[in-house]
C-alpha cells in the first residue's frame, strides 16, 4: 500500500512528529482553551493557527532545501549534495520561532 513512498527516516521522523504534535496539540487545546494574541504575523493567532502556519512553512523549507540542495553543493564546492537533516534542523527552528513569538 505504502510501497510509492520512499519512507527514508527523515521522512519517517517527520511525518511522525507533525503526528505527535497534532495529538499533543489536541490535548492541550482541550485542558486549556487558547485565546487570541498578536505576534509578528499579521493577523491575531491560536495556538492552532500557529501550528499551521509553522508547519506550511516547514514544509516549504524542506521542499526550498531538497531543490536548492544541488546548487549548494555546487556553489560551495562540496563533493556531494547537504544533508536533509540541515532542512529539517531550519524547519524545527522556524516552528518554534511561529509558536513562540508568532
């Protein structure tokens, strides 16, 4: 059934954190109703609206990374193409960046 996906562990890994964080969100939402704020989006967020703005844009900079991966290697003179474990160190911080202060 899964045999299409090239379940490598990054992938593995992120697929199984948005999953923990979507039941952890789940949770916390329930014992604790979040209220509105202002950070540095534009618009009044939840914690909810965060967790979805942080992920698209997680997932944007792995795509951004897997495609500029090449012409990094390239214009760095690196033997082989980055780690995508470098994309999804940045992703982590970007999350935590929109939930925190977003």
């Amino acid at each position: 059934m899964f045999g299409w996906m090239v379940w490598t562990l990054p992938v593995a890994i992120f697929f199984t954190v948005i999953a923990l964080m979507l039941i952890g969100m789940t949770v916390w939402e329930i014992r604790s109703p979040t209220i509105e704020r202002k950070g540095f989006l534009p618009m009044k967020t939840t914690r909810g609206d965060r967790l979805f703005v942080g992920l698209l844009g997680a997932a944007y900079i792995n795509l951004a990374f897997v495609g500029l991966a090449g012409w990094i290697a390239e214009r760095l003179g690196l033997v082989q193409e980055p780690s995508v474990w470098i994309g999804f160190v940045i992703s982590v911080f970007w999350l935590a960046l929109v939930m925190r202060k977003g």
